[in-house]
C-alpha cells in the first residue's frame, strides 16, 4: 500500500553512457500468472526506458527498511524523446512506513525537483518487504493518479521475499481497470469489481525496456 501525493539531494548516481539500440531490452516478467498488456489497449503506448541498475539501486536503499519489514516508496520521472520516455531521475521522498503502507511526505520537494528538470511523472516504485509482488487496492489508486495524467505510467513492485518474482512492472488495464478506478470512491484495502469488458484490473507492462546505458540521478530527501 503506497500513497503519493512528493531541493538539494542528499544522494546522486549516475550510471554513464548514452542510448544505443544494441543495449536495450523489453523488461519481461516471468511466471504462470503473466498477462500481456496488448490485449487491453486501444493504442499503442509510447516506449519507455529505464536502467535495471535504477531499480537494483532503489532496492539497496529501501535495505534498512526492508529488514525492518517497512515499505519504501518513490517516484520515477522520465523525459520525452523523439516519442520514447527515458526514466532520468528517481526520488524518494520523506515518509512514514509500515509493513503494508507507505506514505509520501512534503510532495512540494518531489515536484521540485520535476519541474526544474522538465520532467514527466512517468511511474513509483515501492517495496513489499515481507508480501508478494502484486499491486494492492490502495496501490490502485495511487497509480491511477498517474496514468490518467500519463497513459504509459507504470508501477514497479520490488518483492524481495517472492520466490516466484521479485520484481513486476504493473499498469491499469485501459479502458477497463482505468474505468474500475475512476468510479471507486472506497478508500482503504478493498476488493475490486471486475471491469466489464472481461480483463483484468491490472496487467503487466509490455512497452517497458531496460536500457544499460540511460544515465540516472537518485534523490533520497528522507
């Protein structure tokens, strides 16, 4: 469960080098339960790019609290390129964590830091220190605040206990699951109604590539 409403970082990395075809490849996620996200959309999505080492990093700093069984959340803000989103920055802002809830603190710094960079809310990630990698009600509704500003938004899950995926790249179903949410007035953990036109609430992401060589900056305002 993760809730993001979030200017000097206290912590940059840059992985070097510039795009090339030749080191790009489609982020797959595996399992028995995958579901591919072309049969839900009316149109085709933007690509996006973003380096695995982002997420590898974004992990070993979510440790500490990870050990605690305490989530961690942050923000993932991308640029637009000749039609492709390059992911550039991630920030994680203040917050306040359980084992199943994280809530984003002072959003004033994290639209800072987009808006001096020109940059789009393309996505969050978050932990599941102790749970599997699936995306809760609450983190349904916090990811429908950024597809509907963004159609390729997406959401990473980082399960580092999940022996069948540590990692899944989620997104809305669209019209579907963006039509479930858009009429839920329920707050808290809940169930879904399933969307009338047959497909899930959620799926995996299919437009989402990792690029080995995307340069990258992490902020940590915690």
């Amino acid at each position: 469960m993760v809730t993001l409403s979030s200017p000097s970082p206290s912590l940059s990395c840059i992985e070097n080098g510039t795009c090339k075809a030749s080191h790009v490849s489609r982020v797959l996620v595996s399992g028995p339960d995958k579901i591919h996200c072309e049969s839900s959309e009316p149109t085709i999505l933007r690509d996006v790019h973003i380096s695995e080492r982002l997420m590898e990093d974004f992990t070993e700093l979510a440790r500490e609290n990870t050990e605690k069984d305490l989530e961690t959340c942050g923000t993932l803000a991308a640029f637009l390129e000749r039609g492709v989103f390059y992911v550039t920055t991630l920030i994680i802002p203040k917050q306040e964590s359980t084992a199943n809830s994280c809530q984003a603190m002072n959003e004033v710094e994290v639209f800072s830091i987009q808006n001096e960079r020109e940059l789009y809310p393309v996505g969050w990630i978050h932990t599941h220190p102790s749970q599997g990698c699936f995306m809760s009600s609450v983190d349904l509704h916090t990811h429908y605040s950024y597809q509907v500003m963004v159609p390729e938004a997406f959401a990473i899950v980082v399960a580092p206990t999940d022996s069948s995926r540590s990692y899944g790249i989620f997104k809305l179903t669209d019209p579907g699951g963006m039509e479930v949410l858009r009429g839920c007035s329920e707050t808290g953990f809940h169930q879904h109604d399933e969307p009338e036109d047959g497909n899930p609430v959620y799926e995996h992401c299919s437009n989402v590539y990792k690029n080995s060589n995307l340069r990258f900056e992490i902020f940590d305002l915690r």
